[in-house]
C-alpha cells in the first residue's frame, strides 16, 4: 500500500513503517497522522494546507492594509505638522506603532524564526488637552488604519449598568465597515487602533481589596485584559448587552493595538512621596506649579501606578509609556496659528466661503491663550473659547453685504468691543466699528 513500508522483522512481529504521503516523513511515536485509504497525511502537512487554504480566503491582510508603512522618522515628520511640541512622546508613539505594525508584516512574510515579537500597548499620561488623543487619531490617519476611541468612565464588567468592554471593539468594526458589519469589516478592524480615554478613572478605589465589587475600575480593568494580550472575542453586531440566545460575531484581537490615557491627576502626589521628596528643583512653590508637575511624571515608574490604583497585569499589558508635558503659553499660541489644520485657519476657511478675510490681531491671540491657561482646559479649551469669540461674528457676516475683511481684537475676546470691518463698496472705503 502507498505511504506504508515493511519493517524488519524482531521476532515473529512485524513492524510497520507509516509515511507521509506529502512529504514523506516518516511518522514517529506520539506525531497524529490521518490515515486514508491510500495515503497517509502528518499533522505538520494539515497545517500547511490549511494555511493555504485560509489564505486564499482571506481578503484583507497586514500588507493589504497597509500599504506603505512609514518609518518612525516619517511618522514623527507627519505628526509634527499637526501636534505642536510633545517631541518626546511623538518618538515613543513613532516608534511603538512602526514596531507594531513591521511585526504583523514580517509574520505575515514569515522570516522562519523562533522568536516571536510580542504586541506592545501603549500608555499616554499627561494633563488634559495635552494632545493624547489627538495623537492618537493623527497615527491612525497617518497608517490610514480603522480607529476607534471609547471613554473609560462609561465602561462596567458584564452583567451591570454600562457599556461592555466587548462594544469598543463593535466601534471599530463599524469604523472599518463603513457603518456595516462584514467579515471584511471584521478582518480589517483586526489591525486597527483602540484609543481608550481617561483610563484612570478606572484604577483601583484602594490598594487592598474591597469587600464590594468595583465593577466600574478594578473590574474594567480585569476585563479589558484579555483584549489587550489577544482573545477571540464575541461583539454583538447591535451593540448593547450580551445574552446567550443573542448572535454574536468574533473578532480576533491579538493585533490590534490598544492605546489607552488619561490626566493621572495625583499621580505627581504618589511619585513625589517615593522620591522622598516635597519639591522638585528650586523654582519657588507659587511661581511654577505646573513645570513641578510636568518634570515629576516622568520620573513615573510601574510601581507608581499600582499605588494610584491601576492592577499590575494591566500595567503589564501597556509596556510602553509616553509622559505629555503640559502646554506652554507658547506653544498653545502656536496651536493656534501653525498646524495644518490649525483653529484659527479652520476659522479662516470658513470665511472664505463667505468672501471675507478673517484677521486676528496678536493681542486677541494673547488673550485667547490666557483665557485657556485661566481655565486649565489646554488645546482642548482653546476650541470652545474661539466659539463663544465668533458666535456673534458668524451670526452676522452671511446677512452683510460688501465686506472685505474682518479684524478680531483684543476687546472683541474680552467682550467689551467689536470687530473691525472694511468693505470692498467705494462709498465707504474706511474701517468701520460694527456690532456683529
């Protein structure tokens, strides 16, 4: 019979020899093999016809995705002409995300080695309107890879009042189906992005263990564990709680990157107390609390963050960590005015729509940015003040005929003045002061 030799003969017994039929291994003791009627198959060829076999299925993989990866200096390139300042967490996140993806690429070609690269999650602390999550959709735009970006604070362990941590990842099927759930969505969302925001909400109530369940820290974080390290998942399509009579699709999470951040805000307190320390430097108490803040965190280190609440294993599943510095005076005048997509040009391009030229004096940019350091709200708040700023100004501007130009002060941020129109009509070629 094919695939079977006689043996020697040891005693009045027969030894039989089994081969594979592919390769024609000899089959040892303890290796599985499939015997046919004329044809033996080992255990090593099932698996490589089932790789081709998944193979030709596959519609989406790494390098489909991905078309081009760029390198940490590229990607560093990009990110600096939207975010302003943050060099050192750009290179940790250029960095993290290059090795991220390079490692699904080279598995997919398959280099023939024994040592397997394991997936690196990523940390982001810092204060708010640092930039966090702003850098985190910029790379995933960048990479042109599907994002998604979930808040903490609304995420409880299965069974309670809350979003389940599985319904993260149904935001990422829909972002990479187009609002639709296929299995081409599902695969492509395999190699996307999780952005998780204000993780520190969810840290530990206390270091030692409570008697009641915390189901909205401790257990998030025991739940979102196994998505980090890589599970198969099951996501109900129409999002909301699981039930066993419901129908679920899986997802596979092994390469997805997960992203989380948050504020800390005390983490200073706990680092400051292992340093032994009650300042950092010798700048006076009232003249910079905030450089005292920004230069403490990082000298963050693991143990840091058990003390502040967050469980070890989750530490351990987030080995890269990036420390945003607060924002500068400086650099949020700059957020204003530099980036590609800058707040005062977004303002601008809107104008145009109208005709009109859109001109901000440096003292209105001034005030602007003190107002957002008065507030503590960062990049975040400078947003919200320049639309409480222009309100008035985009009520009118549609309705006025003939302007030419529009000129924001000082005053007009300050509220105790207008902004100053010129009109392109020869009947009133002078700047004129009108309430908008």
């Amino acid at each position: 019979m094919k695939g079977k030799e006689k043996g020697k003969e040891r005693g009045d017994q027969k030894e039989e020899v089994i081969r594979c039929s592919f390769c024609g291994k000899q089959i040892t003791d303890g290796t599985r093999v499939i015997k046919g009627r004329d044809a033996n198959i080992c255990e090593d060829c099932v698996k490589v016809c089932n790789y081709i076999i998944e193979s030709e299925k596959r519609e989406v993989s790494p390098t489909k995705v991905i078309k081009r990866l760029l390198k940490p200096i590229e990607i560093k390139k990009v990110l600096d002409q939207y975010i302003i300042g943050q060099d050192l967490p750009k290179k940790i996140l250029s960095v993290a995300v290059y090795n991220h993806y390079k490692r699904l690429i080279t598995n997919e070609i398959g280099f023939g080695d024994d040592v397997e690269v394991e997936k690196s999650n990523i940390m982001m602390i810092g204060p708010t309107g640092s930039g966090k999550t702003y850098m985190a959709r910029i790379l995933a735009k960048v990479l042109d890879v599907p994002f998604a970006i979930a808040d903490a604070t609304t995420l409880t362990e299965a069974g309670y009042v809350g979003d389940d941590v599985e319904n993260v990842l149904l935001r990422l099927i829909l972002n990479a189906g187009d609002g639709s759930v296929t299995q081409e969505a599902i695969e492509k969302a395999q190699m996307g992005i999780v952005y998780i925001d204000e993780i520190d909400k969810i840290s530990r109530k206390s270091e030692s263990p409570s008697i009641t369940r915390d189901v909205s820290g401790e257990g998030v974080q025991q739940a979102l564990l196994k998505l980090m390290e890589g599970t198969l998942a099951s996501v109900p399509p129409q999002g909301g709680r699981k039930h066993p009579n419901q129908q679920v699709v899986y997802i596979d999470t092994t390469n997805i990157l997960f992203i989380v951040g948050g504020a800390f805000v005390g983490l200073d307190d706990v680092i400051r107390k292992r340093l032994g320390k009650n300042k950092i430097g010798f700048v006076g108490e009232e003249k910079s609390k905030n450089v005292e803040r920004e230069n403490i965190l990082k000298y963050v280190i693991p143990e840091d963050l058990v003390k502040y609440g967050m469980i070890p294993e989750f530490i351990g599943r987030t080995p890269v960590v990036a420390v945003f510095d607060e924002l500068t005076d400086e650099e949020l005048r700059k957020i204003l005015t530099e980036p590609k997509n800058a707040l005062i040009k977004q303002y601008q391009k809107l104008f145009d729509y109208e005709g009109v030229d859109l001109i901000f004096e440096d003292g209105a940019i001034e005030e602007i940015v003190k107002v957002a350091k008065e507030r503590k709200t960062g990049a975040r708040g400078l947003r919200s003040i320049l639309e409480d700023v222009m309100l008035n100004i985009m009520f009118e501007i549609p309705s006025m005929e003939g302007v030419k130009s529009c000129t924001v002060t000082k005053e007009v941020v300050q509220k105790i003045g207008h902004p100053v129109f010129t009109y392109s009509s020869t009947s009133d070629k002078k700047a004129k002061r009108q309430t908008a």
